[in-house]
C-alpha cells in the first residue's frame, strides 16, 4: 500500500515521516502520473493559495474527481481548505468534495499559533495539536461526522473517506491521527479488492 503526499509547497517532509513511523511506505506527488496505484493521498499544511495556484490543470482535475468519488484523502490546515466545499462563504474554486464551511486563519495571525491537546473521537482524551494560522470549520453538513472541537468550534472532521484537521499532526510525535488515516485507506483499498473478485466471479 502506498500513501501519496501532495508535493508542491508546505509541510510535506513532517507528514512522510509520520507515515513511515507507521511503515507505510511514500510517495511525493507532484504530477497527475504519480497519482497512479495510491491508496490514499495526504495535503499538507502550507499556504491554500499558492497550493491552489500549483495544482492546476490535469493534476487538480483528477485530485477532484478523486475527493468527489470516495478516495481516501487527509488534509491539515492548509490541506483541510483545498477539501472544503466553502471557503470564508464563497463555493470554492478549487477541490471541494467536503461538505463544510471553513473560515481561513480562523485563528489568528502567525504569532498566534498554538499548541494544546485535544480530546478526538475514536482516538483519545489527550492527543497533541499545532495550530498555525488555522482555518476553523464553521458549518457541517449532514454527512460530515466531528471528531473534535476546540472552543466549541470544530477542528476535526470526517466524511466518507475524507479526512481533515485545522491543525498539523505532522507537527507532532503522535501518530494515532494518520493511523486513523492509514486505517481508512486500508479498509478503502479492501473493499476495492472484495468488490473487483465479486465483479471478476459475475463475469
Ligand atoms: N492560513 C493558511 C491558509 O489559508 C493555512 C495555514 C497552515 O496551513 N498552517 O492557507
């Protein structure tokens, strides 16, 4: 099984390295071609615009029929905002397939930054967070389960097979967060093999 990182700007060596303390073995993308055989792709925290600006053409055009069709995906901070369906009110122009809200720098200016421990649905009480100029979500649709909250704002969120984080686990020793990632790809990836020998039998 490989995990794909969205390789074009930010935090992308911190997320590889959480992926292989979990030996699961990586794989920068920076091209439509290098999408091919993933189970999975990671989008790191960076700057959305220039992200935005980087994935264009064929690469944004498959990475959205992707976020849109059920491929396991994980974006932190800047990454959660590439998956937002609505960014600071406006449909967005970029990915979407996520049905949230996000305010960007929701949480204030770079000196702002902080770290705290946050209680995550399905992992713990006490799992370490980085928030860097971090975009909150602000509404949720009806599909979209929280998985955490900060200030009574939520900070986690899941649908399907879409996972997002304002902050930057990557940032962090713990890895239960892209465990949790890890194990929706594999179980993704499973289903895939279950429904390809089903089709293959009917044949
Ligand atoms: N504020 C940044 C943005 O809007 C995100 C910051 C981050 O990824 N740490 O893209």
């Amino acid at each position: 099984m490989i995990i794909g990182i969205l390789d074009l700007q930010g935090a992308v060596r911190e997320h590889r390295t959480s992926l292989e303390r979990l030996g699961v073995a990586v794989r920068a993308v920076k091209d439509v071609s290098d999408l091919d055989g993933l189970s999975g792709i990671v989008f790191p925290g960076g700057e959305s615009t220039a992200m935005q600006r980087l994935a264009a053409g064929s690469l944004r055009d498959r990475l959205r029929e992707l976020a849109h069709n059920g491929f396991p995906m994980f974006g932190t901070c800047a990454g959660m905002i590439l998956l937002a369906n609505t960014v600071d009110g406006k449909a967005t122009p970029h990915l979407g397939g996520m049905d949230i809200a996000v305010a960007r720098n929701a949480s204030g200016r770079q000196v702002h930054s902080f770290e705290t421990t946050l209680a995550v649905k399905g992992i713990g009480p006490d799992v370490p967070a980085v928030f860097i100029r971090a975009p909150y979500i602000v509404r949720i649709g009806p599909d979209v389960d929280a998985l955490a909250e900060y200030n009574e704002t939520i900070v986690m969120a899941r649908q399907g097979q879409l996972l997002v984080a304002s902050f930057h686990p990557e940032l962090t020793e713990d890895v239960r967060i892209h465990r949790m990632f890890v194990d929706i790809a594999r179980q993704h990836r499973h289903q895939n093999e279950i429904q390809q020998k089903q089709e293959a039998t009917q044949l």
